[in-house]
C-alpha cells in the first residue's frame, strides 16, 4: 500500500516555509470566522460547524490563543463576512485545477483568479469542467524531513488501525488518505500514539494526471500554482499535474 503520492501537490513540499505556514493560519482562520457568522453562535457546543473548524484548526497546529481572538473578532459587529467560491479551469498542457477561495469581495477575487489565468496560458472554465475529475478525501501529512526518526512501516500500520484508507510515503514525508469526515479522528488518533501532524484536511484527489515534459510549459504551470496560492483570497489550489518536482528547482 505504501508508495508514491497519489497526486502531486507542490504546497506539501514547502509546508514547512514560513509563508506557506501563514497561509494555513490565514485559511483556517477564515473557516472559523464563516463557522461563527453562518452558525449564529461564537459557542462551539451550539455551533457545529464552529466545533469542526476549531478541531480543524487544532489538528493543523493553530494556538489557542489565535482561535480565541479570531473567534472574538468575528462575533464582533465589525467582523468580515466571506464568501466561499470555487472556480476551475485548465492550466498549460491542459492540466486541471480547482481554485477555492472565501472573499468578502467577489468582483475582486474573480478578477484577480481570471488574470492569473490568462496570464499564464490557462483558461478559466465553468462549475463542474474540471471537478468531475477529483474525489474529496482526507489527508494527512508527516513531514519528517527534519530529524528522520519515523519509522514508516510502523507509522503506515498505526494509520491504517486508526481507519486510514491509504498510505504514501516519499523523501521523508507521509501522506495518509482517509475519508473525508474521518480526517480529524485519524489525525488525533496518530497525534496520541507520538507522532507530529504537518497538517490535516480534506483534499480534492485527481483521478487522472497530467505530465509536463516541456520546461517552458511548466515555467508557467508553476507561476499560475504560484500566484493563485499567493492571492490572499484563494484557500486552495488542487491540480492533476503529475510531475511539478522535476521542474521545481528550476520554477
């Protein structure tokens, strides 16, 4: 069951950069101000979807402290109110892509995702071109890049006793595929027995890939990935393009 990455998901690889760190914090922030507005309730126990955004949050390593202070603003009368919108479309060599953002400004967030677009040979399409190709999932990430001490066979058997589907394992870093609503048990679950949750969500899988052989066509796949996930309205990029690390240190 252990084997390569069932999708290439470049984000994975430079989770520990500070920038991409931010980012998570600034998502799932975002998820916990829209649990607070759409529940009508800053208490968790009366707010399911409140409930699962802290869970969420505390899975992916958020301090207390941020939650608490997100939560306060966002119950406040001068809180942000956004707006969850995905949009999908095709990359260079017709690789697809999934773009979720939460904006509280949907000319803006339209706009800025349609240039990016066009600026780098891609084509915006309509809801449902290109999501008939991903499965929603869950996904958990070990990196263990840092201090090597994860034994894999072991960490592979603890995820699949804990209700884990599937298992990957590549350079040091883990990817544990449950369903889609077990993300967060599972995660706990490997967080009891000593090991150290990268992150832990749900992801959108690619039932087929895409491989880019010329290193031109990926300059630019990778700066549209780039720019979208730079855009402080986009929470997530998924694709199907197979083999974003051959070009990587060359993006």
């Amino acid at each position: 069951m252990s084997g390569h990455s069932k999708f290439a998901n470049i984000k994975h690889k430079k989770e520990k950069n500070d920038a991409a760190k931010a980012k998570v914090f600034t998502r799932l922030s975002k998820e916990i101000a829209m649990a607070v507005k759409e529940g009508g309730s800053a208490d968790p126990n009366a707010n399911s979807k409140l409930r699962d955004a802290i869970a969420k949050a505390k899975a992916n390593n958020i301090p207390n402290d941020n939650i608490e202070r997100t939560i306060k603003k966002a119950s406040g009368s001068q809180g942000e109110s956004f707006e969850e919108i995905t949009y999908e479309g095709y990359g260079p060599a017709g690789v697809a892509l999934i773009v979720e953002t939460a904006t509280d400004n949907r000319n803006r967030t339209a706009g800025n995702v349609r240039s990016y677009f066009s600026k780098y040979h891609g084509n915006m399409g309509t809801t449902g071109s290109v999501s008939f190709m991903f499965e929603e999932k869950g996904l958990i990430v070990i990196n263990d890049q840092e201090d090597e001490e994860v034994d894999e066979d072991e960490l592979m058997m603890a995820a699949l006793d804990a209700g884990a589907s599937d298992f990957a394992g590549e350079d040091h870093i883990y990817e544990i595929y449950t369903e889609k609503e077990d993300v967060l048990a599972i995660a706990d679950a490997l967080k009891q027995a000593g090991y150290k949750i990268d992150s832990a969500d749900r992801a959108m899988i690619p039932s087929t890939t895409v491989s880019i052989d010329d290193e031109e066509t990926a300059k630019f796949m990778n700066l549209l990935i780039e720019r979208l996930e730079e855009d402080e309205d986009v929470m997530n990029v998924w694709h199907n393009w197979e083999n974003p690390d051959q070009f990587e240190q060359d993006a």
